[in-house]
C-alpha cells in the first residue's frame, strides 16, 4: 500500500479478511494503521464494482455512467487508442500511474512503463518530481547513482531531513527507534518538531525552503572545524580540480594546448607544484601524484593568457563561507549553536547515515539543495561504509520497464524535456502533470489526446488543479484504473475497478528498508478473492497490451511468464516462491567502499558513475548544461526575501505534512481511519493565532496569492511563528461517520494544492513550491464545508 512494504500475516475466516497484523518473521515485519485497516478498505462500499463508461458530456456534473463488460472495454480502449496513434503520433497518449511512494501501484509501476514504451510513446505521467526525483535520481549528479539507502542497523548517528517516517515508511521507523534503543544518536532536520524530531537529540528547526543554505552552513562547519575527510576529499572527490577564476569552468589539457584532451583535468600536485591531467578512464597522468585542495595559480593558457586557478575544494569553501551558521541563521532561522552542535554529532558519532524525503522535494531550489546535502555527507568520508549509506548487494532481475524499446527520436520529444533536459524526463524518463495540460490544452509541443492511468490523482496530487480539471475535461479520451472515483476520474471517460492488493499476486524482488531485506524475494498471494469486477493492475496491463499487438513484449499475455523472466538472474521461479509465501532469500553478499575495488578492464579503482569517476563537488554535467556547478542556494520563487513586498501581504510560510491514517490523498472514507483524523487543520503558532483572534479549532480561511481553501486551527508551539502547516489530500467524505467530503475545486474546500502555482519550478528537476509558499491567514464565520 506505500513505501514500506511492511511483512504481515492477513487472517481470513470464510473466506473474509478479518485481520491484518505485522509478520514478526518477516525481515520487513512491521504494520501501522493503515495496514490494519485493510479490511474496511476491501470491502468499503465506496470501490468501484463494474467497468462504466460516460454517457454525457464532461461539460455536464452527471456523468451518466453505464455498466459495460470487460470484453466491452478493453476492446473499446485498444480501438480508441490506435486511432489516436494512427491520426497524431504515440506521444499524444499518455501513461500514467500512482507514486509507488504512497499507493499500490508499486505492482505495476514499472509494467506501466513496459506499456508505453512498447506502444511508442515517451510521456509516462507520474508525480515522481513530487516527492522523491531529487533523492532517488538526482543525487547521481553528485554520486553517479541514487542516495543509497542509509544502514541504520549498523549507525551511531541518523540525520533525517525533511524525513518523518512514524508516519510514512513503518519499517523504516522501526529500524531507528532500534538504533536509539541501541544509544544511536538522532538528527531531525524538520519545520515541525513531529514524530522523529520529537525524540531527536538535535533539532533542527529550519524555515521551508531555506535547506539549502543550511546545508552550506553545516559544509562551512566542516571547513571551519576542520571536520571534513581530507583522504577521502583528494582522492575520491573532484575537490582537487582547478576551477578557472575567468570563467569559472574546470581547467582542461585543452585549455593550454589545442591538441589537448577535453575531459582531462588538471590539478597541481602538492609535490611538484607542476600540473597534472587526470582523465576518468586513466587516472592520473603520472603516479604518486598529491592534489593540492586550496591555493591560487597562476595559469598560462594556448593563447598566451595568463587565468587565476584554484581547486573546486576552495571554490566550495568560499561559497560556504558565505552561509557560516552565525550569518545564516537569520536566513534558516536556525540557531547558529545548533547547526555546529548537529554537525559535530554527526561527524563524531561515526559511522553515521541520513536519509531525506518529500521535506526536500518540494521547492522550487531542491536539485542544489540535494547537491548541498549529498556534498555535505561526502565530505565526511563515510559513503559505502558499514553503517552509513550503503549500496547494499540486491536481488539481480531482468530491468522490466522496457525503455529500450522506445526509440531515441520518439524519447527526445518527452514532454518538458526541452526545458529540463536533466531532469525526470531523462531519468527516469517521466513527465510532469503541469506540462501534460499545457499540451493539452494548447496543443504545443504537440497534441496530446488520451490518457491511460493506474491509479494516482493529479487533480488533488499535483499543483494548480484548476488548470488540470480543464485540460482532463479536454482530452478526446480518458481512461482510469482506480478502486474508487477519485475527483480525476469523474472526468474520465471510462472507468475499470481495479483489484486492492490483498485480491492480487505482486512480485517484490528486493525490500529497501536495509541490507537483510534487499536480498528478500516474495511473490505476495492474494489473499481473498476478487471483489464484484474488480481485475488485477496487470492483468489489466497485460491484456490491453495483446490487444495492442503488444503480445511479444509482454509474453503473450502471461504474468506469470513476465515474472518468470524478471526472476530469471536470481534462478527462482514464480513455482518455488509460491511454495515459500513469506519469502526466500537470494545469496549475495555486500561489498563495501567498492569505489575503491579495481576495474578488470582498466586496472584503475572503479570510481563513481560520473563523467569524472568521482564524487562531484563540481558537477560537470550542471556545467555543460548551464546550470551552476556548485551547489548555490538560491531563495524560493516566493520567500519573506525573494518577494519581500507580496510578503507584506502574506506574512506567512506555508508548509505541509503527513498523516499516518492516510496514503496522500486515500483512505479518508474508511471509519477506521477516519475517526483519528477527522477534518483537516491548519498548524499555527499561539502567539501568531492571537495576533489574528483565531482560537484553537476556529474555521480559517489560508489563502496564497494563488487561491484559498478553509481549515480548522490548531495550536502548535513548535513551530515558529512565521510559519504555518497543513496536510494536503483531502476530498473524500465517510458515510459511516456522516462526515462530509471537500469540494477539490473551490474555496470553501479543502485541497492545499489549489493554493500551489504550477508557474514557478526548480530548473532543473521541476519541483514546485508545495512547501513553501507565503500566505495569509484569517477567521472565516462559516460553519464548515459543503459536501462532495
């Protein structure tokens, strides 16, 4: 159902689930309330029962839906989207599906992908730019791959930025309050001091959106402190490489010679005080070679001019220096004591690890900040060490998202990709909600006519839903899969019940939350049958694909030849996982610090994938592309100093947060869930809530210069008092409680992202402002919302 992928046990009685509770033989065991909660939400009245297509025009509020057959529907959808292909071209369907994050749709996610590629278009809609492109691709700007997941098993620090698992990943939660238990410190980087900065030993209470800027002062305290990991910093990172003063780009062979090489880099070698070239497939020019880190040198070029040089590492600490917590305090609203003390903690409590999550994500500076954080953490010598952030050995598989069969051409036309040539639409090869409706609806870069969804809920999910509900409403056809009608599907023009997790098989290679879940195998059963019509996510896929003519790259339509395939390197079978329902263990064994193992094929240490074979302080790539290669901090679009006269108006940052009875926008018609968190609320400070005569559980109205919603208050003494905080997700009405729903798209509602503009985005992965934004806030004498 998210992230997590707690192991439990469902108990069935008659053929009913009753129960579902944590598997303590699981190495993944471990449930909250919404696991527990499963059986409300199989049987909840609210799924879907019957394919149904509309009757009306979307124009009209009355769908008309009328019940149709399997055989009905899916015929009609292969007939219809053909004949798109046909008249505008592949790209002008999209595919789309639910964050594997926060839904279900981890079973299929990458199936969807399959589905897209093999018929032809580049436009996968996902709302992977949400909450965690920056943490799980973007870091390969910094790294060459993804952060790698934190070994708290093994920890003596854990810093959590923007990360609260009590209410987001259980197993995760579960493995840290092990590590307290076993005198591991805690670090909470976080706006609210909620869930693991409630129990943190540092915490850090930072002003949305100004992360980066802490993450530069904490790097300053490493240079101050002289904290860093001077070994690790020359050899393994490109803090070595001289930066040119004049234009601020790596030093090159090229640069004092024409028929030098264009990648080899130079550095001054503190023995010598000559040049050296370095080049990613060779290393070093010469041996025993030791790279100055600070210094300016005078540099004669091919022209006969004379440029200042100095290694990235002092351009790094220069930059820094601009953040050191004294000054940047009044910017994070961090206290200067805490950012050192957090700083030493970390460095001196090592091994140490850290995570970050949708805290980080959602601005429109996120990349750099990613850039800042990661930077940081390699500074402190410990990547791929037992206990920090580990790539720990997984399960192989055969790669199922088929993105080789889509060729390059059609790839280059993905939506967005013009604008954001690094970003989602490169890896990995995802669109954004915001540019899908601008094709829609201004048929620019091309015509997009269809859409084909598993799962997800843009309308509510996604910013500026007002544009969205007219571009849905445009579209010649519009198919969703889903277990209930969420506000995007009303505008669907056909809608398929799919099945809940507990009615399905689903294949899960690998478990992220450490290193004895990554190598687990487990084929989940279904553990009661398929409610009314309800059809499995791929089974769905798989025979909308055989009518596509897709049958070859989807084995002829079997799910279990698929599966079969993707298990193929491991040497399991779908036969010998189901005759081991808890799972099986494949052998592997985690290697450490592999950057430093030699390469067969060059005899050179393997390095990093980055286009230097380091950890990159300066991103080359950023550089080629025009972006900055150090991590700047730049303010969001809107901040109390970017926009100090609309700040006058809105005095207040906006920031929003999770709750644990709920999967984003799901699950708020489930009376289990529903009755621990009733209605949505506003988080505001006593003293800011006095100044404007609200008390607590008062209905407010939040406004951004964007639009409004109403809430209830609620005091919050943590927080600081320019700041305020809400959860987003909220439409769905509990007829059991008779409590009401929230109308997604007007004021008197309650959908936070009718409040968040599409406008303003980080450049380079497309983040928008979801949690930092100025707005306002003021009583409102109305008795509550209308229902939905």
């Amino acid at each position: 159902m998210c992230i997590s992928r707690c192991g439990v046990v469902a108990t069935v009685e008659d053929g009913i689930l009753t129960k579902v509770s944590a598997d303590h033989q699981h190495p993944n065991g471990c449930v909250c309330v919404k696991g527990t909660a499963a059986p409300e939400i199989v049987y909840s009245s609210e799924r879907l029962q019957h394919p149904l297509r509309r009757t009306r025009p979307k124009r009209e509020s009355a769908p008309g839906w009328l019940r149709i057959s399997w055989d009905e529907a899916l015929a009609e959808v292969a007939a219809r989207l053909q004949e798109i292909k046909a008249r505008y071209g592949a790209e002008a369907v999209v595919f789309g599906f639910g964050t594997p994050s926060g839904s279900a749709t981890s079973d299929c996610a990458r199936w969807v992908e399959r589905l897209a590629n093999a018929f032809g278009s580049p436009n996968i809609l996902t709302a992977v730019h949400v909450c965690n492109w920056n943490r799980g691709f973007g870091a390969r700007y910094t790294y060459g791959v993804g952060t790698p997941p934190p070994d708290y098993d093994n920890a003596r620090c854990i810093l959590l930025w923007g990360f609260n698992p009590q209410v987001s990943w259980p197993a995760a939660a579960t493995r840290i309050g092990q590590a307290r238990r076993r005198g591991a410190k805690v670090i909470a980087v976080d706006p609210r001091r909620a869930g693991a900065a409630e129990k943190a030993d540092v915490w850090l209470r930072v002003r949305p959106g100004s992360d980066g800027a802490l993450a530069l002062a904490m790097i300053h305290v490493l240079f101050d402190e002289r904290l860093y990991d001077e070994a690790f910093v020359r050899d393994w990172t490109n803090g070595a490489f001289l930066v040119r003063d004049d234009s601020g780009c790596l030093l090159t062979e090229q640069d004092l010679t024409p028929c030098g090489h264009a990648e080899a880099y130079l550095v001054c070698d503190g023995r010598s005080g000559g040049l050296v070239s370095y080049r990613a497939d060779r290393g070093y020019a010469q041996d025993a070679v030791a790279p100055a880190l600070d210094g300016t040198y005078a540099v004669v070029l091919a022209d006969g001019r004379a440029v200042a040089c100095r290694p990235v590492f002092q351009a790094l600490a220069a930059l820094a220096a601009r953040y050191a917590p004294e000054q940047s305090e009044a910017i994070t609203w961090v206290p200067a004591a805490d950012v050192r003390r957090a700083v030493r903690t970390l460095v001196g409590e090592q091994p140490s690890c850290y995570y970050t999550w949708v805290g980080l994500e959602q601005h429109t500076n996120s990349m750099q900040t990613n850039r800042a954080v990661s930077i940081f953490f390699a500074l402190t010598g410990q990547f791929d060490r037992r206990g920090s952030n580990v790539l720990f050995a997984s399960t192989p598989t055969n790669p199922i998202s088929g993105f080789e069969l889509l060729p390059a051409e059609q790839a280059s036309r993905r939506l967005g990709r013009a604008e954001r040539p690094l970003g989602p639409t490169d890896s990995p090869g995802h669109v954004q909600a915001g540019d899908v409706y601008r094709a829609i609806l201004t048929g620019r870069p091309y015509p997009v006519k269809a859409l084909v969804t598993v799962g997800g809920d843009p309308l509510v999910g996604s910013a500026d839903p007002a544009t969205g509900q007219a571009a849905l409403a445009a579209l010649d056809y519009y198919v969703h899969v889903d277990l209930v009608c969420n506000p995007s599907a009303t505008l669907a023009d056909l809608l398929l019940p799919a099945a809940t997790c507990w009615e399905r098989e689903g294949l899960m290679p690998s478990f992220p939350a450490g290193e004895d879940t990554a190598t687990w195998v487990q084929l989940r059963p279904a553990v009661v049958p398929l409610r009314n019509e309800s059809r499995s996510d791929l089974a769905i896929i798989f025979e909308l694909a055989t009518r596509l003519g897709l049958g070859e790259p989807f084995f002829g339509g079997s799910v279990e030849a698929a599966y079969n395939w993707q298990l193929a390197p491991t040497g399991l079978t779908v036969q010998q996982l189901r005759q081991h329902p808890v799972g099986m263990r494949v052998d592997a064994q985690t290697r450490y610090q592999k950057y430093a193992e030699a390469d067969p094929r060059t005899g050179q240490p393997r390095g990093f994938d980055t286009p230097t074979g380091k950890v990159e302080i300066y991103s080359t790539r950023f550089a080629r592309a025009g972006y900055p290669p150090l991590p700047v901090f730049r303010e969001p679009a809107e901040s109390p100093y970017s926009r100090p006269h609309l700040a006058e108006e809105y005095p207040l940052v906006l920031t929003c947060s999770r709750l644990v009875q709920y999967c984003d926008e799901q699950h708020r018609h489930i009376p289990r869930l529903r009755r621990q968190a009733q209605q949505p609320y506003l988080e505001i400070h006593p003293s800011t809530a006095a100044a404007l005569g609200v008390a607590d559980d008062e209905m407010v109205g939040l406004e951004t210069a964007l639009g409004s919603v109403q809430v209830r208050a609620r005091l919050n003494a943590s927080l600081h008092p320019r700041v305020v905080c809400t959860q987003y997700g909220w439409w769905q009405g509990c007829r059991e409680l008779d409590l009401p729903g929230y109308d997604p798209f007007g004021p008197e509602g309650a959908n936070l992202n009718r409040l968040v503009s599409d406008g303003a985005r980080d450049p380079v992965g497309g983040a928008v402002p979801h949690r930092s934004q100025l707005c306002r806030v003021r009583k409102v004498a109305v008795p509550g919302p209308r229902a939905y």
